[in-house]
C-alpha cells in the first residue's frame, strides 16, 4: 500500500514535470485577423501579420473562411492568397484544413471575385492596408 502512494506521487511528479518543460508549440507568427463584411454562406477573415509584397508586386496574406455552419465536412479553410490590387484579381497558392500551406496549388491561375462578397471584402482591405502601409 504504502508502495503504491509513493509510485502514485513519483508518476504524478514526473507527469508535471514533462508539462512544465516540454517544449510548447508557438506559432512562428501570431495572427491577427481582421474580418470582413459576413455573407450568408458565412464569414472570411484575413490576416494583417502575414501581409508581404512580392516581386511582381501583387501581395500575399492569410485567409481563413469559416463556413456559416461547421460539421465534419464543412470545416475552416485556410488559404495562402496572392492578390493584384490594380486588377482586383487574386489566386489561391496554398490551402489547408489544419495550418496554412498544407496542399500547394502547383498553377494557381489569377482569378476575378465574381461577386463574391467575402473575396472582395478580402482584396478591398488587404489592399488598402497595403497602400497605407506604403505611404507611412
């Protein structure tokens, strides 16, 4: 009895000594998302932090859709996306289920919104960030 007592705080000890020193995940970049104006299909929030400006002058930042209602096959999608702001056109280069980049899109075409409110509420931001950003 008195056996299992002292196995019992060695096992409890040792467990929170591997909580308190195990190496934590920490993203290498911490989001910031600012969302834009919710459709009815559901919600699309891009990320300032991840803003860059690539050499053919688009620029490219995270975005994260969050469908209206979530299930096992409707989930969050991540996307890596260039955007040209002059032509309010954009390209998928990446997506993902559980972090960014997961899938490469190996010929990512540039696209038009068509419409889609969730799209050019991401370019129209993303943009004027980008300009703004520029002129400071």
């Amino acid at each position: 009895m008195m056996n299992l007592k002292i196995s019992g705080k060695f096992f409890a000890s040792l467990l929170g000594f591997f909580i308190i020193f195990s190496p934590v995940k920490i993203d290498a970049l911490s989001h910031d998302w600012i969302p834009v104006p919710k459709s009815q299909f559901g919600e699309q929030l891009w990320d300032k932090n991840s803003f860059q400006k690539n050499q053919d002058g688009s620029i490219r930042v995270f975005s994260k859709f969050i469908p209206k209602s979530t299930t096992e096959i409707t989930q969050d999608i991540l996307y890596t996306m260039d955007i040209n702001c002059s032509e309010k056109t954009f390209r998928d280069v990446a997506v993902g289920a559980k972090e960014f980049n997961e899938f490469k899109n190996k010929d990512p075409e540039w696209k038009g919104a068509n419409g889609d409110k969730l799209i050019l509420g991401v370019i129209d931001q993303a943009c004027t960030f980008g300009d703004k950003k520029n002129t400071v």
